[in-house]
C-alpha cells in the first residue's frame, strides 16, 4: 500500500458550465445562444433535450454553492453565459445579467470558495452567429468587448480567469465535425474559427494587462493521447498528429509564436488556410498567465489513409470504457502532462477538467458509483505522478459538480458526483462525492 500524498498549497476544485446548469433560459434578460438553437433544432441534440431548465442552478446557486462548502473544495470553475451578460452579443449591458453572477460570486465567497471564471463555454449569442459566428473577426472584437465588461465588474472579486475553454471543440468539432453547434461541417470554417479564437483570448488577456486587473488569466484547452500501435514511423507520425491538432496547434502560437508547420501543410494541402493579418500573433504569443488541462481519455492509434485527414485510426486494446464510450487509460494523463512540460516547459497549470461519464442511479437514496471512485483515484494518482516528474501543477478541478446537460447527448450521460433528479431537480450526494470530500480534507490517499 503506498501513500499519495499532495503539496500542502494544492488546490482542489469542481467545475460545471453555464448552459449546462443555469437554466432560465428565458429570464433575467438574457439573449438567445447557439446552443438554444441548435437545440430546438431536430435530430441535433438527443431525445430532443435542451437546457431550458438544466438543473435549474439560476436559481439553485445557494443549495449548490452549500454542496461545494460541505465537500471542501478550494475552487469553483464555473462559466458566464455571454448572451446574458450582452444578449444580442454587443451593445446595452444588461444588468440583471451581471447582478446574477454578483450573487453567485459573493455566495462563493462567503462560503470560502474561490471562484474560477471561464468567459466562452460555447454559447455564443445567436446574434453574433447570424453575422458569421467566430469565422466573422467582428466576433473577435465583441468578445474581448464582454470581457473587459466581466473583468471591470468582477474586479478584486475573481482573481482567476479563463478566457475559451476547449477551442478545439469550438472549432473542430463543431464546425468541421458538426457534432456540437451550430453544427457545420466545412474545415476551412473550423480552421479560420481557431485562429479567431486564439486571436480573440490574445487580445482580451492583453486587455487584462493593461487594465491592471488583479490575478491571473489563462485559457483551456483539451487533450488526448495516442500511443502508436507499433514503433513504425507512419504510426508514429499520425499519433502525433492525432496529439497535435488539440495540442499543438493551440498551444504553439502562444509558447512559440508560430502554428506548427506540419499542421498548417495538412490543412493547406485541405484548402483549409489561416487568415492571419498583420500583428496576430503578437497578440497571441505569451498571452497566459497559466493554462487549464481538460483530460478524458487516451488509446492506442495507427496510420490508416482512410481515417479522415489526419489518417490516424483508434484502435481497440480491450481497454474499459465510461458510459459514454471513451477508453479509460490513466496513464495517457500523465503522457500528456509530461508532454506538454517537455515542449513548452514548466508552465504553471490546473487541471480545469477530468471526469467520467458513469449513469449510476439513486437506489434507497444513495448512489454507489465505485466506477467513478476508481475512474478518479487512478487520474488523481496519474497527476500525483506528473507533480513527482516536475509537472507545474497547481490544483486538480474535477468535472462536473452536477450531473447536467450533457450537450448533444442532452440529459442521457451523468457526470456529477451530485445526481440530478431532471423531473424533480433534488440533489443527492453520490458516493464519490464522499471519496473526494475525504482527499480534499485529508490531501492523501492511499492506493
């Protein structure tokens, strides 16, 4: 039996996101998103679900800022709903918008939590999407617009910011994939979208600066990893590029200042270029104070020339799956953390994301989620590792708080570990929500 026993200083958290719990979609001002429209759109979103209601946490907030105090976690990593904040995407403020998340923030506080604050978790106003969405550069000015709004208001408040979280999703696959709104299949969009949005954090964390805003911004990405099926340079080769499109191409703008070439000459060899204009990536590079890591899952990949343009293919290693159908494989978690420390250096980092999809249900009033618990022990044991390797890790933020709106796969995947009654909207504490109350409050465990 070995001890796994963390920094004094570490910081521990769970997260949720705006859409996916809010709720009132239709009150306090606030405007319609992609994501109320893609929604509402059919065949789009499982069982015709939406997140009108969600878990109704608009007007829950002190009932869930209660189960974050009770479970003792440092962090809250939750997002602003830009369209309620600006619901037309520019223009009037509105102010009930705003005085929201002041409730929610000053809830926070006084329950001794700090609050993370993600500003883009992907419900763009429809207003913005009807005038080209992100592949519109005007869009780019409007948000760094909301979030000089976000931070002068929130200012000696929230301390800790992210500006996109997982611009892959925004771009690749919800406009070259076209599972997540506004659901566009097109790559030279998506490739276009993830300069925007690189360009679009950029300038807002240069406005952080110059507006002397106490604390720290960063942005969140997510990751996987691919092991090569064998030591055959072509599987080599489409692992790192199955790597790299979520990786590499996000992150070496802002470490190196430049995207990396193998990826540009893929996407060109597409049609797919980037329209980047004079000074862009000044903006970009050295834009971050930090960065989150969004983690799930990792496989085994090979070279397959059918496999879409990165021509990588997973392969099925027998490894266990969530509910969801990702594979469950700890160790890429390590592989990517050591990867990025190794190609960018030690730059300080949280996990801002890491769960599992488990749809355990409530039995005499409990939830007995032991896959949960194992899922999270071996992930938490794999940062244990990266921090004992020289990884730069500053706090581990589990996702989610709640079982949610679980986007194109609406109200059918639970990640919480607090179950949601949909029907009813109770609250119950699932088993892992015991077992990390216990790592929080301990800072060890035993594996």
């Amino acid at each position: 039996m070995a001890i796994i026993r963390f920094p004094e200083d570490f910081k521990w958290g769970v997260a949720t996101a705006a859409y996916q719990i809010e709720g009132a979609a239709h009150e306090g001002g606030r405007g319609k998103s992609i994501w109320d429209t893609f929604s509402y759109t059919p065949g789009k979103v499982l069982n015709g679900d939406n997140g009108d209601v969600a878990c109704d946490s608009y007007h829950r907030y002190p009932e869930d800022v209660q189960l974050m105090k009770e479970l003792g976690v440092d962090i809250y990593r939750f997002s602003v709903s830009w369209p309620r904040i600006f619901p037309n995407g520019v223009g009037e403020v509105n102010q009930e918008g705003l005085d929201y998340y002041h409730r929610l923030v000053d809830e926070l506080l006084a329950a001794g939590i700090e609050p993370m604050c993600t500003l883009y978790h992907w419900d763009l106003p429809q207003a913005l999407q009807d005038k080209g969405g992100w592949e519109n550069r005007e869009t780019v000015d409007a948000f760094v617009n909301y979030a000089e709004t976000m931070f002068q208001s929130f200012e000696g408040k929230i301390k800790s910011w992210l500006t996109i979280n997982e611009p892959w999703c925004v771009s690749f696959l919800s406009n070259y994939l076209g599972l997540h709104a506004p659901g566009k299949k097109d790559l030279s969009a998506a490739v276009t979208i993830s300069h925007h949005l690189l360009l679009a954090h950029g300038k807002a964390s240069l406005r952080f600066k110059e507006l002397d805003v106490e604390g720290q911004i960063g942005f969140a990405p997510n990751f996987t990893w691919l092991d090569p099926y064998s030591n055959r340079q072509e599987d080599i080769d489409a692992c790192q590029r199955g790597i790299g499109w979520m990786a590499d191409w996000f992150l070496d703008p802002i470490f190196k200042g430049t995207y990396p070439d193998y990826l540009v000459k893929l996407y060109e060899e597409n049609n797919a270029t980037l329209p980047i204009e004079p000074g862009d990536m000044n903006f970009i590079k050295d834009s971050v104070d930090y960065i989150g890591i969004n983690y799930y899952e990792s496989n085994v990949g090979r070279f397959n020339e059918d496999a879409g343009i990165l021509q990588v293919e997973n392969v099925d290693m027998g490894y266990k799956r969530t509910d969801i159908g990702w594979y469950i494989e700890p160790a890429g978690f390590y592989n990517i953390l050591t990867y990025l420390t190794d190609r960018y250096g030690k730059i300080p980092m949280y996990i801002t994301e890491n769960g599992i999809c488990i749809n355990d249900g409530v039995e005499n009033g409990e939830v007995n989620d032991s896959r949960r618990i194992d899922y999270l022990q071996a992930h938490i044991t794999a940062v244990h590792r990266s921090l004992q390797s020289g990884v730069n890790l500053k706090g581990y933020i589990t996702w989610s708080l709640l079982d949610n709106f679980e986007w194109a796969e609406g109200y059918s995947k639970r990640f919480g570990l607090v179950h949601v009654n949909y029907r009813t909207l109770e609250r119950t504490k699932k088993d892992s929500y015991y077992w990390y109350q216990k790592i929080i409050n301990n800072g060890w465990f035993t594996v």
